[in-house]
C-alpha cells in the first residue's frame, strides 16, 4: 500500500529546532513528525482555520514573536504541511493527502485482504490500490523538479503491472495447487497482497526516478550546501528506495492476516460469520493507523555517504570525509 515522499517543513524562530534536519537523528524525532504529517484530524480543517493558520505562521516569521504560544505555532504548522503543498502553495486533494493515506487507504487494505478472493475481486482492488498510491505519490512530488507526465504514467504502468501479475499468478498458483489443503490454501491467499503490493512499489520508484542514474542527484553538506551531483549517490539512493519500499506494506498487510487468523482459531469467532468483515476493517484501519507512521520513521530520508566513495571532482571540491543526499522514503 505504499506511496510517497514526504517532504520536511520548518517553522521560524524559537521553535526551530524541532522541525529542522535534527527530526532525523532519532527514531523518535521522525515518529513525532510523521504522527503529525499522518494525523487524520487535519481533514476537519475548514478553510476559514486554514487561512488562519498560514496567516499566523507568516506573521511570525515577519516578526511577530510575541502574540503566539509554541503550542499555537505547532498547530498552525501542522495544518499547514498536511494540507499545503510546499513546492507548489496548492492545496492538495484530500484524499491524496498523507493525513488521509489510513481513512482512504483503509478500505482498499480491507478489499484485498477478503478471504476466498474472485479473478475480478483480486484484479479490481490491486487496481484501485496502485492507483490511489499513484494519485497520492504526485500529489506530494518534490515539485522543485519537473516530474514530467510520461515518467508519471510509466510508474503508474508499471506498479499495475506488476502487482496485478503477482497477485492473480500466485492466486492461480495456490488455487491450482492439489497439495495444499483448503484451510492452508485460505491461510496463504491471505498474505498474497504484500509480495504484490511490495513488487510494484519498488518497480514505481524504479521507473519514475530511473533518469537519476544518468544525471545524478545533489550531494551537501550536513547545512544543506550543495557541493556537487553524483551519479554513485543516485544509485546509492535508489537502491536504498527500492529496499525502503518492499518493507514499508509488511506491517499494514501482515498484522491484519495475522491477527484474522488467530481470531478464527477461537470457539467463539467462527458462529458469528457478520463479524468478520466489520472486525477485519477494524484490525486493519488499527494496523495501517499504528505501523504507517512507525515503518516511515524506520528509515531516516536525509542518509550520509563518504567522500572517498564519490565521483573524483567532487572529491575535489571538498576536504569533509562524508556528505549527504535526499533519498525520499
């Protein structure tokens, strides 16, 4: 079920230290950051409040460091960076929103994890998955470079592809299979999502940062100075991408069959059939809530690469022994 780069935002003032690059020293710092970026409260935002908030963070940063309480100046930033686009100043559309990943996202997790899947059932949700995670991936692009719209719909190809190529294979594959026995038969059915869903978010990222490995991506110092573009650190960071992305849908698509499982072991579960459906989007709305922004801070966006491993002019430009490179998540 996953998606994105989620782009860092700052505040002014006293108040900086928080959102600055410090977030991705701790696990803790990225996880308190990304609860906030995941927040679904942020969707009850009027535009009245939004107006208001970006009308609050820009007094201050003109300088009025008095009227407001960091308490008023962190919700006012935390509505701002989930509803704002930083690159573009455009709202961004509410489904599409990191806020809204788990409301959106969460029927679509519950529609590929129904037990006893169709053809046209596995087909239609692996769809409807990879295009809502399209939908949200350009929505919160980094807009400080052009992603044109072939490379767009080349990732987008490609994700369908090869989730719906995996998920129907294997599906045949255990369904045809006459050593199986049909209580086994349910049980692995059941986690065929994850090897599809974790194949075409690596061949997305693949596809749609494919022209970085000619032209290299920027590599800074810890300050955010640019000494030079490497084509090492492009493969460095897409390699790290690809592995980012198989393991981020291994929470959100391995705890509900887990927990779905242990539950239709009991004596009770099984004599009330209407339950599972309702139970089973309970555990994965609960799942998706808890490991999302879990798994996102499980990996730092800012990663350091030495020196000695770069192209020679870069090399040249500077005496430090490591730099640094925006991977995305």
């Amino acid at each position: 079920m996953y998606m994105c780069s989620v782009r860092h935002c700052c505040i002014y003032g006293k108040v900086a230290p928080r959102a600055s690059e410090k977030v991705q020293d701790t696990f803790i710092g990225r996880l308190r950051h990304f609860l906030d970026v995941t927040d679904p409260r942020t969707l009850l935002t009027t535009q009245k409040e939004l107006k208001r908030c970006i009308r609050t963070l820009q007094q201050y940063k003109e300088g009025d460091r008095h009227t407001y309480t960091n308490a008023e100046l962190w919700k006012a930033q935390k509505i701002k960076q989930a509803i704002i686009h930083p690159d573009t100043g455009e709202k961004i559309l509410m489904p599409f929103r990191m806020s809204g990943f788990v409301p959106f996202g969460t029927p679509l997790v519950v529609g590929m994890l129904l037990p006893n899947p169709t053809m046209f059932s596995t087909i239609f949700w692996q769809w409807l998955n990879q295009s809502h995670n399209a939908c949200v991936n350009y929505s919160n692009r980094n807009a400080t470079k052009e992603t044109s719209m072939k490379d767009f719909l080349m990732g987008y190809a490609g994700a369908v592809t090869s989730a719906l190529s995996i998920a129907v294979g294997l599906n045949m594959l255990v369904k045809n299979s006459s050593t199986l026995t049909p209580a086994k038969r349910m049980l692995i059915q059941k986690f065929i999502p994850f090897p599809a869903v974790a194949a075409a978010s690596v061949c997305n990222v693949v596809l749609m940062r494919r022209k970085e490995l000619s032209t290299g991506i920027d590599v800074t110092t810890k300050d955010g100075k640019v000494v030079g573009v490497s084509k090492v650190a492009a493969k460095k960071a897409l390699l790290e991408m690809a592995a980012t992305r198989a393991v981020l849908p291994a929470p959100i698509l391995v705890i509900p069959p887990i927990v779905m499982s242990m539950l239709e072991r009991t004596k009770w579960f099984p004599r009330y059939p209407r339950l599972h459906l309702p139970v089973q989007a309970a555990v994965c709305t609960l799942s998706f809530g808890l490991a999302l922004p879990v798994a996102i801070a499980l990996f730092p966006q800012l990663s350091q690469i030495a020196v000695k491993d770069l192209e020679n002019e870069i090399q040249e430009k500077t005496k430090l022994t490591s730099l640094y490179y925006n991977k995305g998540l």
